[in-house]
C-alpha cells in the first residue's frame, strides 16, 4: 500500500475508534447510570485511537 493509502486508512481508523470511545465515555443507560463494559471499551478505544493519531498521523516519537 503507498503512502497516501495507508494515511486515508489512519484517518478513517482515528475517526472511527474516536466516536467509539465518545460512545462508550459518555453512554448512560436509563437510570443515567454509566455501565462499566461501555466505559472499559470507550477507554480502549480511546487509546488505540490516541496511539495512531500521534505516531501514525502526526509522527511523534517516544
């Protein structure tokens, strides 16, 4: 894959894991209680996308 492929499949990857974690942080049920499974996966998802947007996207090296 070339680079202008492989940087349009980041993006598309960061916008998806980033409404995932949106999703999952700031999901209520009816009671306007968070349930755990959505907050653990919210958090997950939260990471991967943070980990590809700033060494995949944005270049930053540890």
């Amino acid at each position: 894959m070339n680079w202008p492929d492989s940087q349009l499949l980041n993006i598309l990857f960061v916008a998806i894991t980033g409404f995932i974690a949106w999703h999952g942080i700031s999901y209520r049920d009816q009671n306007g209680e968070r349930e755990w499974g959505h907050l653990l996966f919210g958090c997950i998802a939260l990471l991967f996308c943070l980990r590809v947007l700033l060494t995949d996207i944005l270049g930053v090296r540890f």
